[in-house]
C-alpha cells in the first residue's frame, strides 16, 4: 500500500531549498561519485572466478555451511554464490581470523595473497565502501549511506517521496532544523536496524530510512489537522482526507507487514520502520523545542478555503442584487486581507450604485491609486476613473497625490486626453511644486514624441513660468 499527502502546492516564494538540495546531492552522487562502480564490481568479480580464489574459497564455504547451519543451502557457483559467501558475516569473520584457511594449509600463503589483492579491488565499489554494514558500522556510513541508491529506479522512486513530503515538512520546520532532523532520522533509521540486525555486511543504501523519517516526522508535526492523502491498493486508488497522525500507525503497519512476508527481500524495511519511529519522535520534539516552528504553510491554505467560501457568498449575494446584504461580508474580507484585488473589485461594483456614498469615494479611490502596471489593472483603472469622474456625487474628490499618480499612469501609457485633463488641474493649483513640474516634462516629452509639437511648447511654457514664479 502506498500512502502520499497531496494536500499543498509548493509556495515558490519561499522554495524548498533544503529538499532541493538534497535531491541534487543524491542525483549527483549516483550518476558521478557512483557511475563506475558496476564496472569495479564486474572487475571483482571476475578476478575472483579467475584468480582461483573461487576454487579455494568455495569448496570451505560449502563445507561451513553443512557445519554450521545445515538448514541453508549454497545459491551455487555464480554471482549469486559470490555475493552470498562475501556477505556471510560469521563465515567472512573466521576467514579473515585465518581459522578457516589456517597458515597450517598448503595454499594459505597464495590464498592470503589472492584474497588482499580481491578485497583491494572491493574498496572500489562505492556502495559496498560507504554503505552501512551492521556488522561492520563506523560513524562515516552511518551518513554516506543516505546518499548512495542501488539504481536508477531506487534512486527516482526516493527522490519522488523526498520531494513529495520534504517540501511540507521543510516549511514547517525551517532549513536548518529540517536538514537536521533529516540527517537525524537517516541516523536513527540505521541505528534501528543495527539493533535489530547487527550481524550484516550486506551494504544498506538509500535515502529512503530518512524519508522515512520525514514521514514520520508529518504525521508528528501536522498531527490532528486534516491532511488530503492519494493511496494506491493493489490496483485501486483513490484521495481521502483524514487526520495526518492517523497515517502513522498505517505506515508502521504497512511496514511490519511487509517485513513479515518479505523477510529475504532486498528492501530494507526494517531501516524504514526504525525511520518512521525516528521521525516520528523528533516530530514530536521539534513541536516541543522549536520555537519558530511555523505550521502557516498548512493554516493557510484553510483560510484561503474559507476566503474563497466566503466571497463566493458575496458573488450570490451580488448576482441577486442584494448589494446591502453583500457589502459588510466584503468589507470584513477586505479588513482581513487589506485591498486584495478580488475584494476589492467586488466592492467597488457594489458600491457603484450608491455614487453620493462615502463607500464609493473611498473604494473608488483605492482603485486609482494601484500601483501595478498590468493591462488588467490599468483598464480596471482607467475605467474606474470615467465613472467616477462622471457620477461622483456630489463631485469627484481628487486631490493632488491622486491626480499626480493618475496623470503619471495615463501619460506612461499614451493616454493624452485623460492626462491633459488632469495636467490642466494640476497647472490651476497655486502651490506647484516639483512633482507637478515632473507630471508637465513627462507629458510634454510624450507629447513630443508623438508628433504633437505645439501642445508640447504649451506645456513646456507652463512649466517655464511656474518655475519663474518660484512656486
């Protein structure tokens, strides 16, 4: 079974850098760090068969296993009898001991000699170097292994999960906290499985114990807040929105369910359970301890519902011309979200039917004085202007930070009857100052680039005798 949240889009105005990051570092490592490795492995290998080791080596291995543990049997004389003798550790731990190959045996000093050269080459295998060997742990691949994959479908089936829960997890914590906790979780996700199989020198690689961990660490975070999940079953799948604490236990189940039927399974599931309990906890921790855990990301998207709900209500409300019914649920939407476009929009229409209001001077003002340059915008403006111009009541209230913007807007976008309009009320004001000589050299410059010369003088000839007034 396969549970993922869907439930939010990425807001790229805060990315998700760290889960970024991660992602590049783990492809990177794959296709440079590990791109020859099959190669090394090949090489290995084939000393082995070649040198002879195979002929030495084999025939005690066979002869241990009947001894020890009757009940397994040897895969045969291929890759697969390779890999299973040079991962068994108890056998692999007598042979390095020389008790099974004793310095008493005639070919002891040639296997010694065969085997350093074939564990040489074995160093060149990246995964089997950085990986994590419970038998063999060191502080070094308790990190290096969350950073190796086995192949190209292990590494873009991890990526998917890192950056389908990272993403939700890194907003929630931040960029240090979350590159922690997720490092933190990849180590306790090998801890796990050390304690519980500490016998290995089978290499455990992947990202997916500290994914894991990251989902672990959703559930712990986003808790009872309702969570909108894709699972796939077999061969159905569907969305379901239920609390985010309640996938946890459904992924510690799916995960010991799978351990118990896939026991010889090259999956490490028991490095997925130790990083879903990991994060889980750290979860836990970082909601306690974190002082600038920041759970907007997901609160928002609710308000954002209940917004889009609630204009929705307005626009019914409208549609049936009950504008005096419309108006108070769409102020308290613009005094929640100061000026938001929609909203405003929405008040001015309603507000257009009442022109001797103070509601429509006041809305029709914050019209006029948008600043954004879209086409969108400036026809909303322009259009905003005429009617006000033509049905305020008892006039227009235009000042002159008002009538300064407009004109500016109108002149950027070649206007030139609605700005020579609003320049003649800015020339008639007696207290000229230097934003109104700015408003007259842009119009006059337009002007003159548009072929009308002899407004352009006039214009200029205004601005000449403002200035020799000294106003």
């Amino acid at each position: 079974m396969i549970i993922i949240p869907f439930d939010r889009r990425i807001d790229w105005s805060r990315p998700p850098v760290m889960t970024i990051l991660l992602i590049a570092i783990n492809v990177l490592v794959f296709f440079i760090v590990q791109s020859g490795e099959d190669k090394a492995l090949d090489r290995a290998y084939d000393f082995y068969m070649d040198s002879g080791l195979s002929k030495i080596e084999y025939p005690v291995y066979k002869e241990y296993l009947q001894q020890q543990t009757p009940e397994r049997s040897f895969y045969g004389k291929d890759i697969n009898g390779w890999w299973q003798l040079q991962h068994d550790y108890g056998f692999i731990e007598r042979l390095q001991a020389g008790e099974i190959i004793t310095p008493s045996s005639p070919d002891f000093t040639e296997w010694r000699r065969i085997r350093e050269r074939f564990d040489e080459l074995m160093t060149k295998v990246v995964f089997i170097e950085y990986g994590f060997k419970t038998a063999q742990p060191t502080l070094l691949t308790f990190f290096t292994h969350m950073f190796l994959h086995g192949g190209i479908g292990h590494l873009l089936g991890n990526m998917f999960f890192l950056f389908a829960v990272g993403f939700m997890v890194e907003a929630a914590l931040g960029k240090i906290a979350f590159l922690s906790l997720y490092l933190l979780s990849g180590i306790g996700s090998a801890a796990f499985y050390l304690l519980l199989s500490p016998d290995s020198l089978v290499p455990g690689v992947g990202a997916s114990g500290a994914i894991s961990g990251l989902m672990g660490m959703y559930a712990s975070l986003y808790w009872f807040r309702r969570i909108r999940f894709f699972y796939f079953l077999f061969f159905y799948f569907d969305y379901i929105t239920i609390p985010a604490i309640a996938l946890l236990p459904l992924w510690i189940g799916s995960e010991i369910f799978q351990i118990i039927i896939h026991a010889d399974s090259n999956i490490n599931f028991l490095a997925h359970l130790g990083g879903l309990l990991s994060g889980a906890a750290l979860g836990m921790a970082a909601k306690r301890f974190i002082s600038s855990l920041d759970m907007s990301f997901y609160d928002d998207r609710k308000k954002e519902e209940l917004f889009v709900t609630r204009l929705s209500r307005a626009d019914a409300l409208c549609q049936r011309l009950e504008f005096k019914q419309a108006l108070p649920l769409l102020k308290q939407l613009n005094k929640e979200d100061a000026d938001h476009p929609a909203v405003l929009y929405r008040l001015h229409q309603c507000t257009r039917l009442m022109p001797e209001g103070d509601d429509y001077h006041r809305y029709s003002r914050k019209v006029l004085l948008l600043q954004d340059q879209d086409q969108q915008t400036h026809h909303w403006v322009r259009d905003t202007f005429k009617h006000y111009l033509k049905h305020a009541m008892p006039k227009p209230h235009l000042d002159r930070r008002l009538v300064t913007i407009l004109a500016r807007r109108f002149i950027r976008e070649g206007e030139f009857e609605d700005a020579e309009f609003l320049a003649g009320l800015l020339i008639r004001d007696p207290t000229a100052d230097k934003d109104i000589i700015d408003v007259l050299e842009r119009l006059a410059n337009m002007l003159e680039k548009n072929g009308e010369g002899q407004k352009s003088l006039q214009y200029r000839m205004e601005m000449t005798k403002m200035l020799g007034t000294g106003n």
